[in-house]
C-alpha cells in the first residue's frame, strides 16, 4: 500500500478584486478650456475678459480682470497682451484651475511664446513673467484662435471698459 501523507490544504483566499486604472478626475483635475481676450481701456490700464469653459461636472463662467501696465510707447500695445494674458492666468491659478488650454486671438503673443518670433527686448520681463505663470500649471498650452470665435467675448469686454473706464483704445 502506497502510504503517502496527504498534504493540509489551506484555504484560498479570493484575489483582491481588480483595481480600476480609470479613476474619475475630480474637480479641480478636470481640463479646462478657456478663451481670452484683453482691451486696452486707455492709458496703462485694460481688460482681460476669460470664458472658462470646464469639462462635464465642473464650473464655467466669465470673468473680467482689470489690470494696469507701465506702457512702453515703443512696443505699440504689445505689453498690454502679456500684462492681460498673466491677469488671465492668475485668475485661472486662483479658481484651482491645474491643466488649461487657452485660446487667444493675440497671434504676435503665441507666436513669441511659441518660439516662432523673437520678443521684444524691452518685453523681456513680461515674457519670462508669463513662463513662469504657465510653468505653475500641471499643463498649460496658449493657442491662437481666428478672431471671430472671440468677438463676442471682446465685444463683451469692450463694453464693460466703454462703461466702467469710458474708453476703449485698440490693442495692436
């Protein structure tokens, strides 16, 4: 007779159950969109109106930032788009927003951010300024946008400096 001794099954314990590699994003993980424009309302002052556009479950909604700038008269408008870009984002920054792509139609501003275009020498401190604001960002990307897709948010910050400044200059 073969006496073998039979060996003590353990109990198998279940495996754990798998885990999701899909978490759901909360909030503030969300991607966000947002669309911006900025107005020059005069004399070292403007506007920069955002749409923020979020994803299924999170907030959207207008808002619109005055700012001020030390004009330099040599750079023809160009310091109001970073001074009312960087409004922009701080704005962006403190709503919690952490992955953004903004839409702008300021083609010169994307194209220097971009690397395309050389800044200005005298927009040196804005341009380093505005990295570093998008650097603070878990992803950020600015985009140049047709003009037509802003008009009503431009039209809608031009009005809002046309009653609060009674002034609107163009920004070049």
């Amino acid at each position: 007779m073969n006496a073998q001794p039979q060996a003590a099954r353990l109990p198998l314990n279940p495996p754990p159950p798998a885990k999701s590699r899909l978490k759901p994003r909360v909030g503030r993980d969300a991607d966000y969109q947002a669309h911006v424009t900025v107005v020059r309302c005069g004399q070292n002052r403007g506007i920069a109106g955002v749409q923020v556009l979020g994803s299924v479950g999170t907030d959207s909604g207008e808002h619109f930032i005055p700012f001020e700038v030390h004009e330099t008269p040599s750079q023809l408008g160009r310091d109001y788009g970073y001074a009312g870009m960087l409004a922009a984002l701080q704005r962006l920054r403190s709503l919690g927003v952490r992955r953004v792509v903004v839409q702008t139609d300021d083609a010169a501003l994307v194209d220097e951010l971009d690397h395309r275009a050389e800044p200005h020498s005298e927009l040196t401190l804005p341009y380093i300024m505005l990295g570093c604001k998008l650097n603070e960002f878990a992803r950020a990307r600015i985009i140049a946008s047709p003009a037509d897709r802003l008009a009503a948010l431009r039209a809608k910050t031009g009005m809002l400096a046309l009653t609060v400044y009674q002034e609107v200059s163009p920004v070049a």
